[in-house]
C-alpha cells in the first residue's frame, strides 16, 4: 500500500503549493515512485491535462515535479471563479456547472465520491502521494461537507503535516489558535508542523518551536528557509500579483493589466525571468506605464466582465495612447478576444451582458458559444517562424479580416490574427512566451536581447534546488520515515 501526506496551511498562500512540488521532486530523486493530489483547488490558472481536460496549474507543475504526466485525477474538483460570488465547476476535468459560493456549500457533500474515486485512481502502484489541502482547516465554518482538508484527510485516513508562514507574522499565533479551535477528531490527524518561508538564523525561534509544543504537543519537522528558486516557479493565485512592484531600470518594459478575473497569467513568467525585460503588473487605479513597449493583455475568466472593468479603469484609454505612440500589443486568449470589435454572448455564458464592444485594434469578432476547446497543441509562430507547445482553454469563436493572417499554425491550423501593420497579435495559445526561440526574436523585435536560457529547464533546475533545501532543512528522522 502506498503511503500518503497532506500539508495543510494555518492560512492561504503559506507555501503549500511549492512545498508539495517540494517534496515530490525529492521523493523522485529518491527514486519513488510519487504522486501530488489536492482534492479541491480553487483558481483560474488552468492546465491540460495529459488525459483530456482542466487541472490546476499548480497540480501541473506537481506532476513535473513527480517526472509523470499530469492527470485530471490528480485535482479532481476545480473552482474557477467568475465572479465575487460565483465560479465555475471543474469535476475530474470536464464542467460541471456553476454555483455561487453558498449553493457550492450544499454541493460539496456530493463532490466527495469524485475525490475518493480520483485519490484511490492517483495512489494506485505508487509509493508516495503528496496531498495539498486548501485554505486552512481552521476555517472551521466551513468544516461541514468539506472536501478539502480535514473532510477528506478524516475520510482517507491521511495524517496531515500543518504548514505555517512566518514571513506575514503570527505563526505561534496561527499554530496554537489552529489547535485549539480544531475538533478532537480533525486534531488527531495532524502529525506535527512545518516552519516557511524563515529568513536569517533558524536558531532565534528555538524558543518559537518549545512555545508551540508547550501548547499543542506537536512536533515541528523543520525550519524552511525563503525558497529564492520558488521565483522561477509559477505562482498559483492572483494575490502573489499584489505582491508585485516594479523593478527598477531592468530593461524593456512589458505592461500586464491585473484584470479582475485574470486567468492562466503565468504565461507571463518566462518574460518575467529575463533579465533584460521589467514585467510591470498594472494594479487597479494605476496607469499603464508610458515607456512600455509592449503591453499583455493576459487571459480571463470573463471575458466581457472584464472589458467593462477595463474602461472602467480608464486602461482603454491607456491602451490606445500606447498604440498611437506605435506600441506592441498581444492579447492571449480573453485578451484576444477584447482585441477585436465586439464580444458577444447570446446565451448569457458569462453573464448577464450579451454584447460589448471590444478596443477594435484586431478586425476580427468574437461569438461565445458553449463547447469549450480544452486541448494539448503543437504550434508554430508565423509571425516569427519558431517552433512553440502550449495549450488553449477558452469558449468562443474568433473570425474576421485580420484572421487572413494567422499568428500561429496549431496542429497544421491557422489560428489568431495579426493587424495590418503588424504592430498587435492576438491567439489562443497559452504559453507563447515558453518557446526560447520564439521570445528571442520577440525581445529581438523590441530592440533587447534575449538571456538565451531554456526557460523549461530553469523551471526543473528550481525544483531540483527546493528539493535540496527541503532535504537539508527538514527533519531527516521525518523524511526518512515518509520515503524510506
């Protein structure tokens, strides 16, 4: 029988995700066999699985750290908010249905067959499965029906390691409250704890470990020390963008708008790891930078939504000043779509707004319609003649005049539209800027020079580098007895 660990956070964005990435390059290292699972995931960064439909990019980059193919199974339920209130309902990859977030309450219960059926899927002939759960387990308001934390580690039986983030403050705090509000049933799950994201000497919270056992009776498993190869990772939720300021003076700057909605934005990393680009992430209430080169229009979740905030931001506005002083515009996806002329969405898919007019920078329309295309593809740049492999995830369908010339050729199609001048691209295609070749000629184009590093190796290098930290700072008695 394969072993299995969860990591539950005493809050968000602790570090679950790059731990669990963490842990299972070690483990592959190892030479185990290794899989991730979350059993719930909530976020608009999307992948293709191998298998056919969405998974959470994080569960993604999991299984590139495992050294398998990324599975449905390996995230079976995924929420992708569409609104304040509302997501969308991903079940073992394929739409469900949508619910706001006090109907989604009642669903919950019924979702936990599809997470047992996908964990036993995920744990069968391995050594190892790595369980990330979501949010915190402290949320105990949420504790009836769950299927995240403690519902499911209850449920499969999964002792569970707390994770706690020094680095925002109140870890003690965080640890202990966690004990003490948790049931007697859900308490007896946890295992011990481990310390992230601690920089400086690990020995000036000696005193923090004894006060935390003093308290709850559990063991800590390690100090993790700030993980700088977790930079070159992609970040799972939008709040890591809140984080971002501009860099100062690094060379060509790319404007990304952060869209209510934003969606699959780690397209953006690869530009964001050259040294000679500054990726400036605009933040609501700000204007776009009047020295950019090159603005994003990253995807969405909601397309027309979106497109309303945008003008509402006065962006639209910023957005033409950029186009007439002869900026570079590429729009990925929703960021396509917004592109053209008009958005429309008859049946109400999105929402209640069934047409908007788009910023008509691309002649070209877009029509949403049900089907969804969810699809692994094989491209190549038109525009640039470079080899690309990416994804698409989007409903809609885009056409007019400026389809005439394609920006890519997916799977021997012509996909995307380039205007007449050449100056704004628009594609389906996530992970355009993945391809070295393909950002070489295009940093080439904005009069910068590429690093000529191979992004998809960094990204293996930066798990190999967390894998050698987790094994130097965690404790060697706890790994050895989780992987032998």
């Amino acid at each position: 029988m394969s072993k299995s660990i969860m990591l539950q956070g005493t809050g968000s964005d602790v570090g679950k995700t790059i731990l669990v990435a963490g842990l299972c390059r070690l483990a592959s290292n190892r030479g185990l066999s290794v899989r991730p699972f979350k059993p719930q995931n909530m976020s608009n960064n999307a992948a293709v699985a191998a298998d056919g439909g969405e998974m959470g990019r994080a569960q993604w980059l999991q299984a590139l750290a495992c050294r398998v193919p990324p599975s449905v199974h390996m995230n079976p339920v995924l929420l992708k908010p569409q609104s304040e209130t509302g997501s969308q309902i991903v079940v073992q990859g394929k739409v469900t249905g949508q619910a706001r977030g006090r109907d989604y309450q009642a669903l919950k219960p019924g979702l936990m067959a599809a997470v047992m059926e996908s964990y036993e899927t995920m744990r069968a002939g391995v050594d190892l499965v790595i369980v990330e759960g979501a949010g915190s387990p402290a949320e105990i308001n949420l504790r009836a029906g769950d299927i995240a934390n403690m519902g499911f580690a209850t449920r499969a039986g999964v002792p569970v390691v707390l994770v706690g983030d020094i680095d925002r403050g109140g870890v003690i705090a965080s640890l202990v409250g966690t004990h003490t509000i948790l049931p007697e049933e859900d308490r007896r799950m946890i295992s011990g704890y481990i310390i992230n994201k601690f920089r400086g000497d690990v020995t000036l919270f000696d005193d923090g470990i004894s006060a935390i056992g003093g308290f709850t009776g559990w063991p800590c498993f390690g100090v993790v020390p700030w993980l700088k190869a977790a930079r070159l990772l992609p970040a799972e939720d939008s709040v890591a963008l809140e984080k971002l300021s501009r860099p100062a003076g690094r060379g060509v700057v790319v404007a990304v708008p952060v869209l209510s909605r934003i969606a699959n934005f780690d397209d953006l990393d690869p530009l964001m790891a050259e040294p000679n680009v500054e990726v400036v992430f605009v933040q609501p209430g700000t204007r776009f930078p009047e020295d950019a080169a090159l603005i994003v229009l990253p995807g969405s979740k909601s397309t027309i939504a979106d497109l309303i905030d945008l003008r509402a931001q006065g962006w639209d506005r910023d957005i033409e000043r950029h186009r007439q002083r002869g900026g570079r515009i590429i729009g990925l996806c929703g960021g396509y779509q917004m592109l053209g002329r008009v958005v429309r969405d008859p049946l109400g898919i999105e929402g209640s707004n069934h047409e908007v007019a788009g910023l008509g920078f691309l002649d070209v329309e877009t029509d949403m319609a049900p089907e969804k295309t969810v699809r692994n593809t094989v491209a190549r740049s038109l525009e640039f003649d470079a080899d690309l492999t990416g994804y698409e995830i989007h409903l809609g369908v885009t056409t007019g005049p400026d389809c005439v010339r394609p920006a890519v050729s997916v799977d021997g199609r012509a996909e995307g539209a380039i205007s007449a001048d050449g100056r704004v691209t628009g594609t389906y295609l996530h992970g355009l800027f993945d391809s070295d070749s393909y950002r070489a000629h295009l940093l080439s184009s904005l009069g910068v020079e590429a690093s000529g590093a191979n992004f998809r190796q960094g990204v293996e290098d930066a798990l190999d580098a967390i894998a050698a930290d987790l094994e130097r700072t965690l404790s060697r008695e706890w790994l050895d007895a989780l992987m032998g």
